[in-house]
C-alpha cells in the first residue's frame, strides 16, 4: 500500500467551502479509480490553516497510472478553489 500525502494552505475561514467543492471534485474523481482505497482529511492540532489529505492507493501503479489531463480536468473544476499542495509520498511497510 502507498500513501499520498498532501498539504494544502487553506485558511481555517475558509475551511468548509473548500472542502464542500473539493468533496464534490477530488473525492468523486478518486473513488472512480482503480486502487484507490481511501481518503481522509486531517488537520493538526494547532495549525488550523493546513489541512492535509491522505490518501490510500493499493500500489503506486495504480496512483501513477491516471492520465495527467484527467488530473488537470479536476484542478480545474475547483476552480477559484483550487490550491497548489505539497506532496510527500509514504509506503506501508505493516498495518495493525
């Protein structure tokens, strides 16, 4: 199993509106893919204004193998929502 792990900046005022589109654009779109397990959205206790999505893939061929004009597509549905994130890459060596 592979985690991709994102950071975004998003302002905690602005928090649910992002999160309402980026539900109706990103979590969609992923739960369509192939090898897509999970996602869940974390903030740290004490930083309000980043939020961090990880999500859970059964193989990094299944993460690496959506087509890049898909993923722009979906950018581009968030439109004034859209934030540029980091991106930190984990693989799952044991699950308890």
């Amino acid at each position: 199993m592979v985690i991709e792990f994102l950071t975004f900046m998003i302002p905690a005022a602005e928090r649910a509106h992002w999160m309402e589109v980026e539900e109706r654009t990103w979590s969609r779109f992923l739960e369509r893919q192939p090898g897509f397990v999970r996602k869940r959205l974390w903030v740290e206790a004490g930083d309000d204004d980043h939020v961090h999505a990880v999500i859970e893939w059964e193989s990094m061929e299944h993460w690496h193998s959506i087509p890049d004009g898909e993923l722009a597509a979906v950018d581009a549905d968030m439109g004034e929502w859209m934030r540029a994130g980091t991106c930190r890459t984990f693989e799952v060596l044991r699950d308890c």
